[in-house]
C-alpha cells in the first residue's frame, strides 16, 4: 500500500440503518423474505460508503449494516456455536451470548461477499464525489474476544478456545486477502479486560496464527480497557497497526505510548463515538497534532475512536468523518 | 450443616427485561420513581425468580432492579451523581461509575422494598438480602470530594449502614471483590473496621463474600473478618479452594458452581469438596451472581444446587 502521511480510516460501523433494524425484526419473524432484507441492507451500505467517500476518508468500511453485533453475527456463522440467550450487558442493553458446544469449525468465508459488494460499490461512489486511490478495508471480530464473550463447555480453557477460534478466521483472512482486501482489522475489544503478560502472549500467539503470510496491510483494534497493561506486547503483535481510542479518554493514552519506541502505525483516534457533540475541525487538528509530537505523519491514521454505531444518526457520523477529512487536507498543506 | 443457597442477582424474566426495555430504553432515569405498572411488572417477575429458587435453603430477590452492577445503591445519594459507563471488572458487563461530588447522605434506603415483596412470595425458605460493601463500592467510584480513601470508605459504609439497618432478612451478604481482585493493604485495617460497623448493624447472619479474584493474594485479611461467614469463588482461581482449606477458614459460603459459564460441575466432585471442608458451617453457592448467565442455564445451576442439599 503507497505510503502517504496521515492517512484517514474508520474503526467500521456506521449506526444503523432504522430500516435495516426493522427489517431485522422481520425477518427473525419470518414475515419478510431474506432478498428484502438484503436489499436494505445493500442500500444502507452504499450510503454508509458515500458518507465516508465525500467525508473524504481514504480508508472506508461497509459499515456493518448486517451485523446484528460483532459476537452474535460470527457466531452464528461458525461451527462449534449454538444460539445464545439474553445477557444483560449494562442497564437495559442485552445481547445474546453464545455457547460453544463443540470444536470450532469455519465453514465459510463470512465478510467476503459484504467486502466485494462495498468494494465495487466504492469506486461508483469514488466517480460520484470524484475522488480516487479510497481503498475498502474488511474487519471482523478477534478470537481473544470472540472467546471472552462466549460460554464454552467443549474446549478445556479460555486459551484452548482461542487457538480454535484463530484457527478458524485465519481461513476468513485468507480469504479476503485472496480476494485483494488491502486493508484487513481485528477487532478485539475484550483484550484489556484481563490483566497480565500471560493473556498478551496468548493473542500474540492468535494474531501471529491469523496474520502470518498476509499480503495485507493488518490492523488490531482495541478499545475501551487499561491500555497500560497492553504496551509494550502490543508492540510484537504480528500486524502493522495498532488502532486504539484517544478522545473518549482526553488523550492520556498517549502518556503510554510515549514510554515506549512506537515502531507500528498508529491507528489515532481523534473524534469521540460517545459523544453527539461534533468535534471542529480546528479541535480534530489540534487532536491531530498532539500524535505527531512524538511519531511521523506516515506512522498516523486518524480516525474516530471507535465504530460510530453508538452515535444517534448517520448524519452524526458524516459530520464527524467530515471533521477528520478536512482537518486532514489542511494539515497535508501545512506540514 | 450445608445449605444451599442463591448468591444475589438473577437473569431478569423475559417479561420484566421486555417491559423496561420498551417503557425506559437502554437506561431508566437516576431519579425515577417507580410507577404502578413497574411495581405490577416486579411482582410477576419477582414470583417466577422465587418460583425458580424453589428447593434452596436461602434465596434472594435477584436484585431485579439494580440497574448498576452493585453501584445501584448510591444512585440517589446525595453528593453523588452517577457519570459514565465503567467494565464491571474483568466482564462484558458495565455500571454506571458514581462520582462523589459532596458529602455523601442516605436519604431513603432502597434495598428494602424489594425484600419485602420477596418476603411476602416466599413460600418458606430463608431470605438472603444482598449489598456492596464499603471498599469495593468506593474503589468503583470516583471521588472528588473526601481528602483521602479512608475518609471515603467510611462515608460509603456509613450511607451502607443505614440501608443495612432496614433490611430484615435471616442473611445479608456483604459483596467485596475487590478484596480478592485487588486489595491494597494499606487500606485494609480501615475496611474491616467499617465492615465490623456494618456486620454489627445486620439483623441476619452476616456473610462478607469475594469473587473474582485470587485468593492467595487476601487470606490473611480475610481471617481477620468477622462475619458469621466468608464468602469465598472456588471458580476463577483454581488455586482458590485449596488456599482456603489451608488458611482453617470453616464458615463458609462456598462458590462451587461458576455463574459465569454455562458447562455444569460434577455433583459428585463437588460433594468431595464440601466434605473435604470438615464444617458444619457451609452455604454452597454460585461463584457469583446468576445474572451473568441466561434464565435457562442459571436454572440448570440451581439444579444442581438442589443436589447438594445436606451433602
């Protein structure tokens, strides 16, 4: 991939369509047929991508319209998941929690169809906009987290089922990058959620299994947890970049990564999915800046600090990608 | 003497989770008083979870209310306002982190309402009342206000004790994992002095209960507590019962089964372990609240819960 300095991305999700959520519901009732469903689905992710493409992002996603969550979805496309059932998460927020029975099986590629049909759609929008060199990215869950947001009765530990689970999307990430997806993201947002060395050997170990002969560029994204326990292991994780969360936490992230030699990209998260709030474009900058005091604008990826599904609208979430872009173009003429 | 019992929460019935989740959205209000229909809603929620405890010696109200993983007591406080959303230690769940604004005050308890509607359902088994304790309750709180942790653990205990003296239940448990999760000594003697002050106020048998953590690292500590029992999670750490048979420890409320995850113990392994205790001082139970599981696995542990009656 050409080398280029700041190079905008998204974590993923945009919020979701309200017509794909009901349809959703549908079709879990049987009352709409699987094509409607789809064709919502497809329309919703075009307009997710022309929001990234005029916001003037160079790495876009599809937005995961088809998601139902990042567990739930997997899961059900796995061998070795049963359904899960209701688990509260926080106040009234529930998801349905799986349960492996059985050894982890892939039985297909699960994010390829999704990634051909937002690729070829990016380059129609490319057109619209008149924008060019915009690259579509793929990400799926991580099996750290996969396994931690799951029950398990087949596999001896915690550890056993991660393995199993790497084993298993090292298949979907050579497929996508067979298919010529530049850009492949691990999402694992339960890595800081047990301490210790001995749990970063263990997704070292996953990420090495998933990423190793890769033609891609490879990230992992990691958010919401203690990211002093991360460094300096995240630092031999086997992937380019690593994509973390800034705004939600004032910046004091970077107070760790300054203890260490940041020889990875650096997936910069300038704009706060927690807040409704759109950050200015003279905020995002000044976000911008504060990376670059310590790494090159080469090593930067600004970016949202995580998917915008939490935020209340699409528009929310243009408006914020807007910021990123245009704080971007100034900086490319100013630096 | 072994009894069995439920540790505190409990999955929320379909219907319960069903009605919050279309009358408040994701979360309902700090200050919101409960209308007639809630209360209608709790009570055909509250029957089924006493419906599915039948058989224990000791149940609880499943704490169907809390909308905060131990956190939901200090919502109306005065001098604390609840701020954003914090990991409920190392789960996929999350609370409402407290922030402490101001001098903290108990105004009106509220763990006793819910108590008393499981006392009225109760068919006759004994009533376990649920609350966190001071230092774990502090620790997951962000205080802006006291001069140091120990002036505020013990206005936490103080607000704690004036819930505890209203509740009328033959147990009341003290939730403190983060004296296994981790404990930082310094504080120590300043936390079992409040937890004296709060096992005093109880009008039931007192067990000051840990999970989560290691407890190789809070053994000592925990002998010096004195509660009518000591919770401990022979889950998490394996290590954990075999510390605990070491340390003499014999009243105890022994977290057999893991509430965490679905795959069920061998009854017969477990049996070895109670009797392996040489007490005749256990309440078995659940490493932690059942609400981290779905209705229908949370049920297949209170199964198996019954088959320890009396090991």
């Amino acid at each position: 991939m050409a080398k280029k300095i700041l190079t905008t991305t998204v974590v993923g999700s945009h919020p979701r369509n309200p017509k794909v959520v009901e349809a959703a519901r549908l079709l879990k009732e049987c009352r709409i047929k699987k094509a409607e469903y789809d064709k919502l689905v497809d329309e919703a992710t075009r307009i997710c991508i022309d929001d990234q493409v005029r916001a003037g992002i160079d790495i876009i996603a599809d937005g995961e319209q088809g998601r139902e969550d990042m567990q739930v979805f997997f899961a059900e496309r796995l061998g070795g998941f049963q359904e899960g059932d209701w688990v509260r998460i926080w106040g009234n927020n529930y998801f349905r929690k799986p349960v492996v029975a059985d050894r982890i099986k892939f039985k297909g590629p699960m994010t390829l169809d999704d990634w051909k049909f937002a690729e070829k759609y990016s380059k129609e929008s490319q057109k619209k906009f008149k924008r060019s060199g915009v690259l579509m990215k793929q990400m799926f869950t991580g099996p750290y987290t996969m396994a931690d947001w799951s029950f398990y009765e087949s596999h001896s530990s915690r550890r056993d089922l991660t393995l199993d689970l790497a084993e298993a999307l090292a298949k979907e990430a050579k497929a996508l990058d067979k298919a010529g997806c530049p850009y492949i993201q691990i999402d694992e947002p339960a890595l800081c959620t047990h301490p210790g060395e001995e749990e970063m050997m263990l997704e070292a170990e996953a990420i090495e299994i998933i990423t190793k002969r890769l033609k891609a560029y490879t990230a992992i994204h990691i958010c919401y947890g203690d990211f002093d326990m991360l460094f300096p292991y995240a630092l031999e994780f086997d992937a380019d970049l690593i994509d973390l969360e800034f705004a939600n936490n004032n910046f004091r992230t970077l107070d760790v990564l300054r203890k260490y030699d940041f020889t990875k990209d650096l997936g910069f998260g300038v704009v706060d999915v927690h807040k409704k709030e759109v950050e200015s474009v003279a905020q995002v900058k000044k976000n911008i800046m504060l990376a670059l005091d310590f790494l090159k604008p080469e090593q930067v990826y600004p970016k949202p600090d995580c998917g915008l599904k939490l935020l209340p609208d699409e528009n929310t979430a243009y408006l914020k990608l807007k910021a990123i872009g245009e704080a971007v173009k100034e900086l490319r003429e100013e630096l | 003497m072994v009894l069995t019992a439920s540790f505190g929460s409990y999955p929320r019935p379909d219907l319960l989770r069903e009605y919050q989740i279309k009358t408040y959205g994701k979360q309902k209000k700090v200050d919101h008083v409960a209308t007639k229909e809630d209360e209608q809603m709790l009570v055909e929620a509250m029957k089924q979870v006493v419906g599915d405890q039948t058989g224990l010696d000791i149940i609880t109200d499943g704490q169907l209310t809390w909308d905060d993983f131990l956190a939901t007591v200090a919502a109306g406080w005065a001098g604390v306002k609840m701020g954003g959303l914090i990991r409920f230690y190392d789960n996929n769940t999350y609370y409402r982190r407290p922030t402490i604004v101001g001098s903290i005050e108990n105004k009106k308890p509220v763990l006793r309402e819910n108590l008393e509607l499981l006392k009225k359902l109760n068919p006759g088994a004994k009533i376990k009342a649920v609350i966190p304790g001071p230092y774990t309750l502090y620790s997951l709180s962000e205080d802006k206000y006291y001069k140091n942790e120990a002036e505020g653990i013990a206005a936490v205990a103080k607000a704690l004790e004036k819930e505890i003296k209203e509740l009328k239940a033959d147990f009341v448990q003290i939730d403190e994992p983060l004296l296994s999760y981790d404990l930082d000594r310094d504080l120590f003697a300043t936390v079992n002095l409040e937890l004296v002050k709060l096992t005093r106020a109880a009008k039931g048998k007192t067990i000051v209960t840990t999970y989560f953590g290691e407890l190789m690292a809070c053994i000592k500590e925990l002998q010096e507590i004195k509660a009518d029992y000591i919770g401990v999670d022979c889950v998490s750490f394996e290590s954990n019962y075999e510390v605990l048979i070491q340390s003499g420890i014999k009243n105890v409320q022994l977290g057999l089964l893991d509430a965490r995850n679905t795959k069920l113990e061998d009854v017969v392994l477990m049996k070895d372990q109670i009797e392996m205790l040489d007490s005749d001082n256990i309440i078995v139970s659940t490493n932690c609240g059942l609400e981290f599981l779905p209705r229908k696995y949370a049920l297949r542990k209170i199964d198996l819960l019954r088959k320890l009656k009396g090991a």
